[in-house]
C-alpha cells in the first residue's frame, strides 16, 4: 500500500505568469488532455477526468476566490 503525505502548498504567480497558465489550461480543458503544473518543487499532472470548482472565501479584512481541480487517485 502506497502512503501518501498530505500538503497544502500555495504559489504566488505575476500577471503574466498567470495568464500564461491560464492559456495552457484552457487549451487543456477544451482539448479533453490532462494539464501539467510545477508547484512547489513537484511536477502534478491533473488529469482530464478531473472535476472543476470554484471557491469563495469572504473574511474580516480579505477576499480570496479558489480554483479547484479534484480527482480521485483510484
């Protein structure tokens, strides 16, 4: 059986860069392939099958709004 770590790791990304991940997102999504991303030292690769979300998250003194890919490892 194969262990797993959890971990919540968050990247900070210029406009650019954004737009650029963005872009290849899409272009994903629309062609049915799964989308690849480097996040914190450790390539993902988010499969097609994978349901998208999206989260809003409203405090005191901030406003944060998620995009969510979840899949199941089975």
């Amino acid at each position: 059986m194969r262990e797993t770590q959890e971990r919540d790791i968050e990247k900070i990304y210029s406009p650019k860069a954004t737009a650029g991940k963005l872009r290849r997102l899409a272009d994903a999504l629309e062609n049915g392939k799964p989308f690849r991303i480097q996040i914190g030292g450790e390539r993902v690769c988010v499969p097609a099958r994978a349901v998208f979300g999206i989260e809003h998250e409203r405090g005191e003194d901030y406003e944060e709004i998620e995009f969510q890919f979840r899949w199941d490892l089975k």
